[in-house]
C-alpha cells in the first residue's frame, strides 16, 4: 500500500512539475509576444507618420531618404493604407493569389478591421487616411512556438514514458516467471518424497481417513507445484464442467476453512456450462478470491458464489462479509506489489488477473466494495460454443 502511495505522489509530483514549466514557458512567451507586439505597434505609427510626412510636406534631401527608409523598413508587418471610403490606397507585406486578388485584399481589410482600430492620419483641410495592419508572420510563429514545444515534449515524454513502463513491466515479468518455476523445482523433490513416506504410513496400519487428508494435501502441493511452473507460458485450455471445478474446490476450503466461514454455491439452474479452461490455473484463481475474503471477514463470516450466464459469458460473483475496501484500493488492488496484508507479498489478485484476462480471455474486476460491507468479485469467462 505504502508503495502505491509512493508512486503516487511521485507522479503527482511529476505532473505539478511539468504544469509549473509549462505555465512559465507560456507565460514568458505571452510576455515576448506582448513586447513585439507594442513594437510592432510602435513601428507602424512611425511609418504613418512618414507616410504622412511624405504625402503633405512634400521634404526633400536627407529628411526625404529618411522617410523613404523608415517605409521600406516594414518588411514583416501586413499594412493596408485607405481613404476616408475604406478605399485601399496602398499595401505592403500580402502575399496575392493568382486570381481575385482584389476580393482578397478586401477580405484582409475586414479581418483588419475586426481585430484592432486603425492608425488615424490628418491630412489637413478634413483629409484623413487610415491605417489598418495585422500581426507579422514572425509574431505569429512566436505565438504558436510554446504550444507546438510542448505538444512535442509531451508526446516525447508519453512516448519514453509508454517505453520505461514496457521495459519494467518485461523485466518484472521475467524475474516473477524465474522465481515461479525455481518455486516449482524446488517444491518437487520433497513433495515426491512425501509421497513415498505416505505408503510406508499405509503399511503401518495408520487410520484410512487421516492417511486420505494427507494424501489429499500431497496432491495440492503438486497441484501447485505445477501452477508455478506453467507462469511465464501458454497453458493448455481444455472443456471443463464450470460447475464442477467451483464446487469442488470450494469443498476442499471449507474442509480447510474454520466452522465458522459459510460457504454457498448457486448455479440459478445453469445445466453445468463447458469453459475452456486450465483446470489448475483457475482453482488458483477460485483460492485466492476465497482466501482473501476469509483473511477480509478475520475468519467469520458468508462467502457466496453464484454462477449465472451473461449472453456468450458465464459470470462467477464472489461475495463475502468483510471489512470491505474504499475506492483508492479497489483501483490498485490487482496491481504488482499491492497488499492490505501486513506480511503479504501483493501478487495474488495480481497473477488472478493475469491468468483470467490473458490465458483465459476472460474478465476479472471489483464490482462492488464498501468499508464494512464486504465486496463482490466478478470473473467472467466466455462459454464455448456448441
């Protein structure tokens, strides 16, 4: 749980980090925009000026070459020049079309118009020409610069993200498989060996029914022995009886479960549907479920199971009594390494889901859970067809 935390608010932290660079780019970037823009601004005034300078005074000499330069300075900014008509006198800085290059000079005067008020120049005698003029191409590149910076940083990031989280996932998987099938060489010999020492018992006359349990658990070790050694590869599905595997391995838990947990299995009338499944796998599946409802209820308390089909699914719901888990857990609770357990290792919910969702095709999720009263479990598993 502690490690989930962890992570969270690592990632938390990560996202309030990049949210402050981004703000700060954008922020910067608008205060650049501004500056350009009031000079831009600036600019233009001049050249109306000049503009005015050359139209009445008429100079001559240096003061003439110097509003000729100041004119020929604006090569960046797009300027449409108009009479007291909103007729176009001059431009500068429009790229034309081909064709209908009139209709598109009077489209760009409107946009002018909508976006600021024109520069005011007096004549003389009631004459008055108007300037009207947009932003440069430069400042509207700089405009847009941030948000493509950060659209491509982000899927950068997101891109490197996706990959470190492929890597570790691979090699998490591949250091669980190595631990599993070392667990199941392991588990091997001594199980073996138990058995042979369970048929010098029988010649010894030891009571049939005990000699039996014994026996039973045997089995189970190698039962489990093999579901360790079938991690990390495709197991094999065959036609099972759905029916038959739930109650039975409900049988063996509540043989091992104290009096106290109540078991209950209902099929509403279901005629014992054929699953392909690994037999195996999914009693690892069943087990898991039950025993963390039992360790949920502190060991008293209802379990229920209850089959039913779902058009082409058969649903298993698994209920109990227990304390429950609030929302946060239910999101993290089939992740690697999650456990409410004290001593737990937080790969059962984890390997559950694997062996559902990957092997089986099927669907595993918290469909209900509530502090104080209990959850359900919902597997789903496609029926074959027949």
């Amino acid at each position: 749980m502690q490690i989930y935390s962890r992570k969270r608010w690592w990632k938390i932290s990560l996202f309030i980090g990049a949210a402050l660079i981004s703000i700060a780019s954008l922020f910067y970037t608008n205060r650049l925009v501004d500056e350009l823009k009031l000079e831009e601004q600036k600019r233009i005034e001049l050249w109306a000026e000049a503009n005015r300078q050359l139209t009445i005074d008429g100079t001559s000499g240096s003061s003439m070459n110097l509003i000729l330069e100041i004119l020929r300075n604006n090569t960046t900014v797009p300027v449409i020049l108009t009479d007291d008509s909103s007729k176009i006198v001059f431009y500068r800085n429009i790229n034309l079309p081909k064709n209908n290059q009139e209709d598109y000079l009077q489209l760009t005067l409107d946009k002018m118009k909508r976006l600021r008020d024109p520069i005011q120049i007096k004549l003389g005698q009631g004459e008055y020409q108007y300037i009207y003029y947009s932003d440069s191409t430069l400042l509207i590149k700089l405009q847009w610069f941030p948000i493509v910076q950060l659209f491509v940083v982000f899927v950068f990031m997101l891109v490197a993200y996706v990959a470190f989280s492929a890597t570790r996932q691979w090699e998490q998987d591949q250091v669980w498989v190595g631990m599993a099938r070392e667990t199941a060489h392991q588990l091997g010999t001594p199980t073996t060996s138990l058995l042979g020492w369970m048929d010098v018992l029988q010649m010894k006359n030891i009571e049939i029914d005990l000699l039996k349990e014994m026996r039973y658990d045997i089995q189970r070790l190698q039962t489990i022995t093999s579901r360790f050694s079938k991690i990390g590869s495709k197991p094999e599905l065959q036609p099972t009886y759905i029916i038959d595997v739930i109650e039975g391995m409900v049988a063996y838990l509540r043989r091992r479960s104290s009096s106290l947990v109540n078991f209950k299995v209902e099929s509403d009338n279901l005629l014992n549907p054929v699953i392909p499944l690994s037999q195996p796998l999914f009693e690892w599946v069943i087990e898991n479920l039950c025993k963390n409802a039992i360790d949920a209820m502190e060991g008293e308390g209802n379990i229920e199971l209850r089959l039913y089909q779902q058009k082409k699914f058969i649903v298993i719901d698994i209920s109990d009594t227990g304390k429950g888990m609030t929302r946060a857990v239910q999101k993290t609770v089939f992740k690697p390494g999650f456990s409410t357990k004290t001593r737990g290792w937080g790969l059962g919910l984890t390997l559950s889901k694997r062996i559902v969702e990957h092997y089986h095709k099927g669907y595993i999720s918290v469909v209900n859970s509530a502090l104080g009263k209990g959850s359900v479990f919902r597997i789903m598993l496609p029926i074959i067809d027949k």
